[in-house]
C-alpha cells in the first residue's frame, strides 16, 4: 500500500466524519469512521521527516497552510460547537518540530557523558512540552496528537512496539469514556476505529505512488468552507 493509497483513505475517512454533522446535526456513524483519518495524517508527518528533500520548505507549507486552513475550520466548528481549537496542520507542524528537536538532541554524541546524557534527557523533555502545549493551546487532538506523532517516530523501525505504543495512547485519550457505563461501549467502537488505521500503516510498501501532495493540503481547507456553507442551507438537520 503507496503513501498515496494512505492519504486517500484519510482523506475519505475525514471527509465522512466531518459531513456527519452537516447530514445528522450531531455524533453518528460517520464519525467513527471519521476516527481512521488521524492516525494516517500522524504516521504521514513521520514519513515525511524521514523522507523529504527539504525540510525548511515541509516545514514551511504545514505552518502556511495551518494559517490558510484556521478560519474555514473556526467556520466549520461553528456548526456545532462555539468552542476555540486550533486546526489539525497546527497539530501536524508542532509534531514535526517535535521530531526535528528530538532527532537533533537525541542524535548528539559528545564523549562528556554529562553532556551525552543531558542531551538525551532533553530529547524527551521537548516531547512532553510540545504535548503540554498542544493540550493547553487546545490543538486538534491535543497532546494525543504529538504523542502519535512522536511514536510512529520513535518506533519507525520496531512495528510490534509502534502497534502497542498507539493501541496505548488511544486508550489513554479516550479512558475517560472507556470508564463510564453509559458511554462504554461508544468509546470502545471509537477506540476500535481509532486502531484500524494500523492495519493499512502495516500494509504500507514505503512508495510513493501518484504525487497529491497540494491537493491534500487545499483539500482540508476547501471542504471546511463547502461544509459550512451547506450548512447554511434550511434542508439540513441543524437549522
């Protein structure tokens, strides 16, 4: 399976979660369906790390397009909720520049031990910062986001250990649900989906395929907009 056959499953996957409050006004089916897209787009960013030409410029483009992409996203939440949240490329910028500062620290051999070590230390401790602010400046997905991000990293090379350590963070992000009967099995049908994304990931061929690197990129932002202007129309369920 090429990075291109990836992206178009995540891109379906959201475009089926964010079309679920236009169609129902509210959590439906779709949205579990929805949950597949995430983890795609986070094991994207480790690829992209590894794999790209230019980093200034990947860097570049994530962060110009989280600034094109706030406003329709802010338009999009509106359908449902008045909360803030800063949109999913913030999410996938900082856990790029989370991987760049961990790999640069991590990697540095000094025969001080003191220094070796201390580097090391702070390797992690940059990952736990960019964690904490994601959660506090209330990115899409949170800390949840960067963790993801950061353990198909850090396990890139180890798939068993990458499994379990994204089985892990997402029963942690959504414990919550998971410990209320009422909501029990809800949560346990969106951890369920929230996995499936690592049976395609396992399938992956390390190939390129059919270049839609800007496609993506508009896509997010142009869906929003669709999205949100539909919702101004009286046929749907929440108006």
């Amino acid at each position: 399976m090429s990075a291109f056959v990836l992206k178009i499953i995540a891109m379906i996957t959201m475009l089926c979660d964010h079309t679920s409050y236009l169609l129902f006004g509210h959590f439906s089916e779709l949205n579990y369906i929805g949950r597949i897209a995430f983890p795609i787009f986070a094991f994207q960013i480790s690829e992209g790390y590894i794999h790209t030409k230019n980093l200034k410029r990947y860097f570049i483009r994530l962060f110009l397009f989280a600034i094109i992409s706030q406003i329709p996203f802010m338009l999009f939440r509106s359908i449902f909720t008045s909360g803030f949240a800063l949109n999913i490329f913030f999410t996938l910028f900082l856990g790029l520049v989370t991987i760049f500062v961990y790999d640069r620290f991590n990697k540095i051999d000094c025969k001080n031990i003191v220094i070796h070590y201390s580097c090391k230390v702070f390797s992690i401790f940059v990952v736990v910062i960019a964690a904490i602010l994601a959660q506090v400046l209330k990115f899409d997905y949170g800390a949840f986001g960067i963790a993801i991000i950061f353990i198909f990293y850090l396990f890139k090379n180890k798939t068993l250990l990458m499994n379990i350590g994204i089985i892990l963070s997402v029963i942690i992000y959504y414990w919550n649900g998971l410990q209320n009967p009422s909501s029990f099995l809800t949560y346990l049908v969106i951890v369920i989906f929230t996995c499936i994304p690592l049976a395609f990931i396992n399938l992956y061929n390390h190939k390129k395929g059919k270049d839609m690197k800007y496609f993506l990129y508009l896509f997010y932002p142009i869906h929003l907009l669709i999205i949100y202007f539909l919702s101004l129309l009286p046929v749907f369920p929440i108006n």
